[in-house]
C-alpha cells in the first residue's frame, strides 16, 4: 500500500512554536508601510532594543556602505539610509537570530551564507533593473527558503530524505521535497512570512519563486530566478540544491537584460559574498 504524503496542513500541524520576529521588528515593519511615519517614530520604537539598535548601527558604519562619516544615532542613520533599508537590516539580524537550530544533514553557515548572498545580490539586482524598490527583493532573497528552516526544525527526517533524494538525483530541493511532501519549502516560507505580516508582493515572490506563469510581480521573481542562478554557478549553495544551474529564458526578458549582462554580474558576486559575511557577523555578534 502506498503511504500518503504529509500534506502542507500536516507540517504546520507540528509547529508548536511559531517562529517570531521580535516586537521591535514587527512595528518597524508596520511603520515602513505606513506613507504617514516619520524618522522620529521609527527611531524611538528601535530604542526600545539596545542590542537591535547597536547592531543596526555596527552594520551601518561597517564598509558595506561606504559612508564617509561614522553615524552616531539611529535617527542619523534612518535619515541617510532611509526607513527600508533600516528595515531590511532589522529584518536580517532578527530572523538570523530567530533560527539557529543544528542538524547534522542541513549546513546552516551555508544556508545563511546563501540567504545573505541572495540578499545582497537582489538589492544589486533590483538597482540595475530600476525596481522602485531594491530592498524588497534584498528582503525577498533573505526570506526565500527560510520554509527550508521550519522543515529541519518540524520534519527533521523527511527533509534528510529530501537531501539524500536530491544528492542522488541531481535534482533541486524544491522537486525533491515535493516527492517527499505534497508541499514545500516555498509554499511554507510563504506562509510564515504571512503570518509575520509582511507586504503581499513577499509573500507571494516567495510562494512563487519558481513559478513565473502564476507570480503576481515577475520581475521580482525574475531577480529571484537570476540570483538563485548567479549563486548556482558560483557553487554558493544550500543542502539539498543539487540540480544543475539552469534559467527560464523569460527571465531576461522581464529584467530587461541581455546575456552580456551576465559577465558583468558574476564579476559582482565576490563582491556580494563579502557584503553578506559582513551582514552575518553583525547578526551572530
């Protein structure tokens, strides 16, 4: 007789804690939406924090961007950076923090190695392309897989099938998980990032991410696609991502780019690797 397979309903089903975001965040996120908050608001919510603000501060006058005098203030630095890129590096260390979980079949250095990169080059990506705004996909990079975390905390022994499944046939983590489940890691990070009340174009890019007949934005799909791409061929990978580095040929289309745009792009990720081991050193300090 043929087992059924654990169903999306069954995995949230086991998740006894749902992972949070600190309060902090969640209001900060709520502000950055809001058109009618100001610096000041923002600035006297994260004061709430001295151990978010101090490392907002650390990642700020850190050289990733290259400011020609230290910021001293969070309000300072919300003024120069802006309320979304506070918002991203808040977001960063806060969902880095929020899951540490270890297990023998799933590399956590490299999975946030490959979150941080993806992040970094999203934002780079989102720039190039005149996305409105470059730190949805920096936020959308680092959120992409995290429904592979609530599967190595919730589904420990599935998802080392789900590796094994994908080291033996070359073979995406997402295809592999769906032969295992009847869902994914993508269907999963969707849903925490809902229940994190973020914006609906994350939620939907990361239920989405693979998919760009049914995405609601393409072009954030798209620099999802063209990320994840860039990290395959420079072999910055997570458990589980065993498929050989392909992309739909739309992608292209919907960025706008050409294949000579490629050469320039990789010549950016060693770039991004150190702009990410910056983000992780601030986060774990």
């Amino acid at each position: 007789m043929t087992m059924s397979k654990a169903s999306f309903e069954d995995i949230i089903e086991r998740i006894h804690t749902i992972p949070s975001l600190p309060e902090v965040v969640t209001q900060v996120v709520r502000l950055v939406n809001d058109p009618k908050s100001s610096a000041g608001q923002i600035e006297q919510i994260m004061s709430k924090d001295a151990g978010m603000a101090a490392k907002i501060l650390r990642m700020v006058n850190s050289v990733y961007y290259g400011l020609k005098e230290p910021v001293r203030d969070l309000e300072q630095a919300i003024a120069i950076l802006g309320f979304k890129t506070i918002r991203s590096i808040a977001l960063s260390i806060s969902v880095i923090n929020a899951f540490q979980q270890k297990d023998a079949a799933f590399n956590m250095k490299a999975y946030w190695t490959h979150s941080a990169v993806s992040a970094c080059i999203g934002r780079l990506i989102g720039q190039r392309c005149r996305i409105g705004d470059p730190e949805l996909p920096f936020v959308i990079g680092l959120l992409k897989d995290i429904g592979m975390l609530v599967l190595v905390q919730y589904a420990p022994e599935e998802t080392r099938a789900i590796v094994a499944l994908a080291r033996e046939y070359q073979m995406s983590f997402q295809r592999a998980a769906r032969k295992v489940f009847d869902t994914d890691q993508c269907e999963i990070g969707a849903w925490l990032a809902e229940h994190w009340d973020l914006e609906p174009d994350i939620i939907d890019t990361v239920r989405y991410q693979f998919d760009l007949e049914n995405c609601g934005n393409r072009r954030l799909v798209s620099i999802c696609m063209f990320s994840e791409y860039l990290c395959a061929l420079k072999k910055i990978r997570v458990a589980g991502q065993c498929d050989e580095p392909a992309i739909d040929n739309m992608v292209w289309h919907h960025l706008g780019f050409d294949k000579t745009a490629l050469v320039d792009a990789l010549s950016t990720v060693n770039d991004e690797v150190d702009n990410a081991r910056r983000l992780l050193e601030v986060a774990y300090s």
